[in-house]
C-alpha cells in the first residue's frame, strides 16, 4: 500500500529542502505526495471571515499564482527525481495552514505530514517556519515530520526518544518511528531524565510495555540526571550526533512538557536535526 505523504509548501527554499528530504527519505517506497499551498487573496481576511468565491477575480488571480508556482516546482522536482514509486498532486487552498493541513489529512487519509521550519524571512505571503511549532501541537490526525532548514537526508544513524514512562504505548502511535528504524535498521535510543530516585511501578510497568513494543528493532536505554529537560536532550542528541528525535504527543504527558513555553522555543525552533512528533490515537 502506498504511503500518503503531505507536505506543505510556501515555494520557499526551506520547504524545498523538506520536500527532497521526503523524498529522498521515501526513495524506495511507493508514495503519494500531496503538495500543498494556503494562498492569500488582497482585500480578504482569514480573521474576519470573509471568504471570496471562486469566479472572484482576485480569487482566480491569487489561485493562479500558486498553480503556476506549483507548476516550476513539479518541474524542479522532476528535474532531480525520476523515481517512478513516486506520484505528486498539487492543492492550492485559501486557508490557514493549520486548517488546511487537517483538511487535507481527513479528505486524503494522509499518513504523514512532513514540512520545514524556517519560511524564507520576509517573503510575502510565507507562512512556514514560526508557525510549524503551532502545527506540531494542532495537527493531532496523524504523524509529523518537521526539518530543520538546510538539514540534508542522509540514512538516520540513531533517533532518540525522550519519554517519562508515565503514560502506556500503543504500537499503532509508534508505527512511524518503528517503520523508520526499519527501513534504515536504524536504533532507537529511549531517553531518560531521572525526576526522580527510581522509577515508581507504573513507569516499569510502562517501560516493559515499550520493550515489547521495540522487541523487532535495536534499541537502548539511557538515562540523564540533574537536568532540565530540553538541555538534557539538546546535550545528548549533540554529544551523540543523533540524526533525528521522536515525541510521543499525549496530552497533559511528557511532549506536552517539553512543548509548553519557553521550552518550545528552546526545542522547536531551534531544533538543529529532524523531528517526529508520533499521537495518541485514544483521544
């Protein structure tokens, strides 16, 4: 079965480098990748709800400036990647972002979301980059893949996943970090920060469940003490060379913590190597 991929895209040199991440990543996978693109239409406003029809000459106008921005980056695309496992489709929404990515993953039964973090500085109309924090908090239908800017695929020698052990796993939630350790043989590294003496009975119980969960790939444990959370794993990730970091995103949990102001600053923003946020599909 194809992977259904999407990947947001302001026509910015950041989320070109996302897209060739996504599809260098995927090379040998069969996938459907959904480009798509919010546009702003002058004399309208999001925040108002003023919502022009199409037939509306500005509408038309602004929508075929993304189509003909769609059409140069197919053909950068097929300029650089000939891969037949490979299909692209283009959507051009008057939306918000966020909206327009959750509409897209419930009408698409997308996979994957995997985008950039940093748009390019004062381009009108760019709406990447500050805003991919907000969306890994939002987008809660499926898995996402944030990239940091410039940051080049090559095969991921290690991911590390921070966790507490305070809530339980589902192999479902973690089905995109263990096809990625898969397709690359590629450990996983648990991360650690001791809160407290030892772990109480739930998080053993919880840490076992993991182990089973993890039973088919490399994985290890490692554990950090006296450590503010981010710090730990900004220490561990760059003392490691680590190639990417997974959250598990269960709210009132661990990634709700590391993700809550300023440690969003601290990790999303200045994130310096991939990272995917997994869901809990219980809510």
């Amino acid at each position: 079965m194809n992977q259904r991929i999407l990947l947001p895209t302001d026509f910015s040199k950041n989320a070109l480098n996302a897209i060739r991440y996504a599809l260098d990543m995927y090379a040998n996978q069969h996938c459907e990748f959904y480009l798509l693109n919010v546009f702003q239409v002058d004399g309208y406003s999001l925040v108002n709800m003023m919502v022009p029809e199409p037939g509306n000459s500005t509408y038309d106008a602004a929508k075929k400036v993304s189509e003909d921005q769609f059409q140069k980056l197919l053909d950068i695309l097929e300029l650089h990647n000939t891969n037949t496992k490979h299909t692209y489709h283009t959507i051009s929404s008057y939306n918000s972002l966020i909206d327009a990515i959750k509409d897209t993953i419930a009408k698409k039964d997308i996979d994957l979301v995997i985008m950039g973090t940093k748009g390019s500085t004062g381009a009108k109309g760019v709406i990447l980059g500050t805003n991919t924090v907000a969306t890994m908090e939002a987008v809660t239908d499926c898995p996402l893949l944030s990239v940091p800017e410039d940051f080049r695929f090559s095969p991921p020698l290690e991911i590390v996943f921070p966790t507490d052990f305070k809530t339980s796993y589902k192999r479902r939630e973690l089905n995109h970090l263990l096809n990625i350790s898969k397709m690359y043989e590629t450990p996983i590294r648990i991360l650690h920060i001791l809160e407290e003496h030892k772990l109480s009975k739930t998080q053993e119980l919880n840490k076992k469940l993991l182990e089973t969960i993890l039973a088919a790939t490399k994985y290890s444990f490692h554990t950090l003490t006296d450590t503010k959370v981010h710090k730990g794993i900004g220490f561990f990730t760059e003392s490691r060379d680590s190639d990417m970091i997974a959250f598990l995103n269960k709210k009132h949990s661990f990634f709700g913590i590391m993700f809550s102001k300023p440690l969003v600053k601290e990790i999303g923003y200045h994130a310096k190597i991939p990272i995917l946020v997994l869901n809990d599909y219980s809510k």
